[in-house]
C-alpha cells in the first residue's frame, strides 16, 4: 500500500484459494530447488517433510508469517 509517499507491506486474510495454490506453488518450487534426483523423487521428499512441518515450503510459510507479524503496526492501512 502506498500512503504519504511511503510503501508499506500491509498483512492481510488470504482466501481458502489462494492458500492452497501458495503451498502447492511453494511445494514445487522447493522441489525443482533441488537437483540431482528424478523429479517425482523430489517431489515425494518434500511433501513428507512438508507433513513433518519441515523442509522449504514450511520455511517459506513460517517466514512469511514472520513479515506479517512484524508489519502488524501497518495494519490500519488495509481499507
């Protein structure tokens, strides 16, 4: 959001929607990371350690929450 000449990274609910499709995305792309093995291979790794709450994605989501939390006071600007 962009207020007074500032950008401001404003948290905000995301749907059911784009919840699934962000973790399907994040899912994939922390398996195309990685190299070296046949891709079902890697894709079957991180969903397990997506389910253990371990691996790229779920450090991405936690990371991401993180930013959110720490943009709370920029809230007020969501309208």
């Amino acid at each position: 959001k962009r207020v007074g000449g500032a950008n401001y990274q404003v948290p905000m609910q995301v749907n059911k929607a784009r919840q699934q499709s962000l973790s399907i995305r994040w899912i994939i792309d922390a398996s195309r990371s990685k190299s070296g093995r046949p891709m079902f291979l890697r894709l079957a790794e991180e969903l397990m350690a997506a389910y253990r709450r371990e691996g790229e994605a779920v450090s991405k989501r936690e990371q991401t929450i993180k930013m959110a939390d720490a943009n709370k006071a920029f809230a007020h600007f969501a309208w």
